[in-house]
C-alpha cells in the first residue's frame, strides 16, 4: 500500500555504487549516490524503506525500495533534480521486467528484473534522453562479460538464457532447426539435453511424459548489438548448456 511521506532525512551521500551493481566495472560510475530514508512501515518492520538517487553527469536514476520484491517506483530524472518520491518530470519506467536498477552505460539504463525466470536473470534496456524501452533480453549470473556503448549503439557480450518453444529431448531434430533458426546457433554448437530432462523426471517419475515435453532452456554465449533501433544477436565460441524450465 503507498502513503504519502511527509518527511525524509538523507542519510548517506556518495555511497559505494557497488551497492548498485556487482558489476561496477562495466557500467558507469555514477557521480554521486543520495539515499533518503523511508519512514518504517509497522505492517513490514524489518523492512528498510529508502530512495535511492543515482547520478550521471546527463541524468538522474531514482529508484523507490519499501523493502517489498521489487521497486516500487523506478524513474528517470535530470541530474539536478530533488531526491524525492515524487518529482515533477519523472518519467517513470512502468514495465514488468523492470524490478531494479541495474546500472548505467552511456546512453542507455539498464533494469534488472526482481525475480529470476528458468535459471535467468531477465533485463530491459532503455534510452536515457528519451526514456524509451529498447530492448530486453535474460542473464545468465549477474553481470555481462563487456558493455561497450557509444552514441546511439550498445553492444553487450554475456552467457544468454534462451527458452525455446520446443522440447529438444522430446522432438530431437525438428526442434534443433527451429531453435538453430531462432537463435543462430549452428547444430554442432546446440547442447545435450538428455541429462537435464533425466534428471528432472528421477526427480518426478509420475510426471515423466509430461517432463519430456517440457520446452528447452538453452544458455549460451551471445553478442547482442543495438543500432538505430534494430537489434541483432549473434552466438559466439563457447560451451552452451540446456536446462529444464523452472
């Protein structure tokens, strides 16, 4: 339930940006951190309620936490602005997958999701001058192996977590094509799913028929690169792993 703050303190500055991001190597370092805290909420006394501002010399990420899963608020602001729960010209990211602040690289802010999903860690992308969604996509562990953004163009490298709409263990062959033709990968590259799938019906032998079927989950290494407003991703040389969904 939201309720209107009628008073905050600021209760640290320049905060350690690690707090942010485990990965504060390939995101920007943000010029300064304010943190203002919530009042308790009795409902939820363990929580930690607080607003959290990041700064970058062309914006301001705000990012409302009242201990809950997820973000209450997360918003983009101009560098200068108040660190405040409301402001006047926030634009605020509404979007699902948006659940925390994930870091910044040049142009581009990047949001993590609050939950894993299949063993992944989903993402979203979006424009820091304009606030506009960009692109999504799903992490494998919490951070990328290089971030490199210019003017309008981003190009990330990470292990990808891709959920097919096929059973590789089920259908074999047909579904290697279609994931071959979705993702790039070349048939040598597509993994072996027998294990997973084998161990998930000794887990639950009654649901065996039912496990078999189950779509693949394949990870990956990829490169994901952004250029005027199309997105191409391309597989790179490594191991690729398969899982069941969770």
């Amino acid at each position: 339930m939201k309720r209107t703050v009628t008073a905050s303190v600021i209760v640290a500055a320049f905060v350690s940006f690690a707090g942010a991001s485990a990965n504060a190597v390939a995101f920007d370092k943000p010029i300064k951190v304010d943190v203002v805290a919530l009042p308790k909420d009795e409902l939820n006394p363990d929580a930690k309620p607080k607003i959290t501002c990041s700064r970058y010399p062309a914006l301001m990420v705000k990012e409302v936490d009242l201990g809950e899963v997820g973000a209450e608020k997360l918003a983009l602001l101009a560098a200068d602005a108040p660190c405040e729960r409301t402001s006047e010209r926030e634009r605020v990211i509404a979007d699902d997958t948006a659940g925390y602040l994930m870091g910044v690289s040049g142009g581009f802010v990047f949001f993590r999701a609050a939950d894993g999903w299949n063993g992944g860690l989903p993402f979203v992308v979006y424009d820091a001058a304009t606030g506009e969604r960009l692109l999504d996509d799903s992490l494998d562990g919490d951070d990328f192996a290089a971030i490199r953004s210019g003017k309008g163009e981003l190009t990330l490298d990470f292990r990808r977590v891709y959920t097919a709409s096929c059973s590789l263990y089920h259908e074999g062959a047909g579904c290697a094509k279609a994931i071959a033709a979705e993702t790039g990968l070349a048939p040598k590259q597509l993994p072996d799913c027998a294990a997973a799938y084998k161990a998930e019906i000794k887990r639950s032998p009654d649901h065996a028929s039912e496990i078999e079927k189950l779509p693949s989950v394949v990870v990956y290494p990829v490169e994901l690169a952004y250029a005027a407003g199309d997105t191409t991703r391309r597989p790179m040389e490594g191991p690729t792993t398969c899982r069941t969904p969770d």
